[in-house]
C-alpha cells in the first residue's frame, strides 16, 4: 500500500461518506418506499412479528440495491473518469460533482412536479433574493424532500389497496362468526389462515415485488 498518496483530509471525507451513507440511503433512494410497503403489508396480514423486521428490512435493501444498480453503475463511471478521483482532496469533490448528476436524474423522474414546485417555491420565500433566483427544481434542496415525500405517499396508496382484500376477508369472517353466535370468538384470530391461504394463492410475494421493481422502470 503506498502511503505516500494518503491524505488526512481525503480520510476525513470518506469518514463523513460513510457516517452519511445510512440516511442516504434511506431518503436518496428506493428504499423508503418498499419498506413501507412491506411493513403494511405486514399489517394487513394481522401478523405482528412475522416476518421479522430483520428480513423486511433485508428485502427492502436487496430490492433497493437492484433497482439503484444502474444508477450505481452511472455514478462510478462517472467518478472514475475523473483524474485523481482518490488521491486529493479535490479530486474526490470533482468525482463526487460528476457522480451526483445520474441520482439527481432518478429523483427527478420520480419525484412528483407538485412535490417539487412546492419545496422550490418554499425555499426561494425563505432564500435571499440573489440565491433565490439561482434555485430551480432540479437542485439537491428541492429534489430530496420532493421524492421523500413522493415515495412516501406513493407507498401508502399502495399500501390501502393491499388492505382492501385483506379487509374484506375481516368482514366476511366477522359477520359469519357473528351468525353463529360465536360473538366472543376474535374475528382477527379465525381469518388470519384465511388472509394467509389468499396471499398464497394469489403468489402475493412475487406479484408485490415485481410490482415494486416496476413502479421504477
């Protein structure tokens, strides 16, 4: 390893990268949305723990990291491509500005326009009149809350139409229980096979996760 390149300041960066990683990963990404959803899901089944939120979490990660692969992708080229991209201090703020452009495109094309007029006209209130002439929609400050927002809301619309069915099966099993008088009985606890029955006939893990991959397409 030659250390003649080491630079403290280049060090201190990566250090705060990798101390920003996990949020960035979180709001900059598709993450936010397939855990949701899948955590309603959870929900809609009646199931508690089941699955635990170790692999919820862990299937969200791995969804997330094949759909962001190709932006990845872009984004390494482009920081590669970049002289000293690892060796100087300048040379990492250069591969970081070349690199940013292919996630800002993702956000952008999936961040809802009224998401972002909003946050670009709350902020140029809020900026100086200087920078906030310069400010446009497509900015960092804009985007990033304008596609947490989007995937956030759009999580929970699909959240309510994998509750719809699910619901439905609660009716159905609460006003039969209620016929046969057998009104101390839970409702949750007898239609529970039956919402685990449905979600299997129904090949519901394979229909949700492409679902989910192709809402990014």
């Amino acid at each position: 390893m030659d250390l003649t390149q080491f630079s403290p300041s280049s060090a201190l960066i990566t250090v705060v990268l990798l101390a920003l990683a996990p949020y960035a990963a979180v709001m900059v990404t598709s993450f936010t949305k397939i855990v949701v959803v899948l955590s309603l899901l959870r929900n809609a089944l009646g199931l508690q723990q089941v699955p635990p939120n170790v692999v919820l979490n862990g299937l969200a990660l791995v969804l997330s990291v094949y759909v962001m692969y190709p932006v990845g992708q872009q984004m390494a080229d482009r920081a590669t491509a970049v002289p000293n991209a690892y060796t100087s201090t300048s040379g990492m703020l250069a591969a970081a500005d070349a690199a940013k452009e292919p996630l800002r495109e993702f956000m952008v094309k999936h961040a809802q326009p009224r998401e972002r007029a909003f946050f670009l006209k709350t902020a140029q209130k809020a900026l100086p009149a200087d920078k906030a002439a310069v400010l446009t929609d497509r900015d960092f400050i804009v985007i990033v809350p304008a596609f947490t927002v989007t995937e956030l809301a759009t999580a929970f619309q699909i959240g309510f139409l994998i509750f719809l069915p699910f619901l439905v099966v609660d009716l159905i099993v609460s006003n039969i229980l209620m016929a046969m008088g057998m009104m101390m009985l839970s409702p949750t606890t007898v239609s529970l096979p039956f919402k685990l029955l449905l979600f299997v006939l129904i090949d519901g893990w394979v229909k949700l996760t492409h679902g989910l991959v192709l809402t990014y397409q």
